[in-house]
C-alpha cells in the first residue's frame, strides 16, 4: 500500500471531502500548526465504545498511514486505520456551529453527538 494516498472513492480508503480537505488545510496555515498534520484517531470510550479523536502532530510514525488532498494532510495509525476503513471525512458548517463528521461504514451504531461509536 503506499504511503501517501490520495483522496478517492475506493472501499478500501479513508477518504477526505472538498470542504474537509478546505478547512484543514486552513487549520495547518496557521502559525501554530505550521508544518503539522491533523492525525485522526479511535480510541476506546465515548457512550458507544469508540470515539473519533482529531488533533495536530508535527512526526509521522512507521505505522501512519497519510492521506493528502488540496493542502490537507492527515495521518491514521494502522490500528485506526482498519476501523475507519472506507469512511469519509466531511466538515459540516451549520447555525448550531461547525465540526468535523465522519461518515464510518463500519460502525453499527452511533451515539447521538456523532462523536462516538459501536462495532457490530
């Protein structure tokens, strides 16, 4: 698999939106996240067992896998990987505010916030 993987519609990837891509790319222009990556990853908790949790990194590790699209660069470990395999990530701009949504094909079931999920 390579290293750097463009944003595409296979079921096998993790995939970025336009607007995602857009607002990232925005996040890492600022000068405190210059030269840094938005890493996503899952991790146990949140009210439905998993939890999507999104910050900066500065260093891709040996396990990371990238995606790049429009000037956005993100990286999953291989771990996070395999339960985000064919999502998407899209940036939602609404009156209650904006966030980050990933659409998980994989998860069973979600919590209400969105923020969470289950394996089936």
């Amino acid at each position: 698999m390579p290293d750097t993987i463009e944003s595409t519609t296979s079921s096998e990837e993790v995939s970025l939106t336009e607007r995602a891509a857009r607002r990232i790319a925005e996040l890492l222009a600022q000068d405190a996240h210059k030269g840094a990556m938005l890493r996503i990853a899952v991790r146990g908790g949140g009210c439905s067992g998993f939890q999507y949790d999104f910050t900066f990194d500065d260093e891709k590790t040996a396990d990371d896998r990238m995606i790049a699209r429009d000037g956005a660069i993100v990286v999953i470990d291989d771990t996070s990987w395999e339960l985000l395999r064919g999502s998407r990530l899209d940036y939602i701009e609404e009156l209650i505010g904006a966030r980050f949504e990933i659409t998980n094909p994989n998860a069973a079931s979600t919590c209400g916030c969105g923020t969470s999920f289950s394996i089936g």
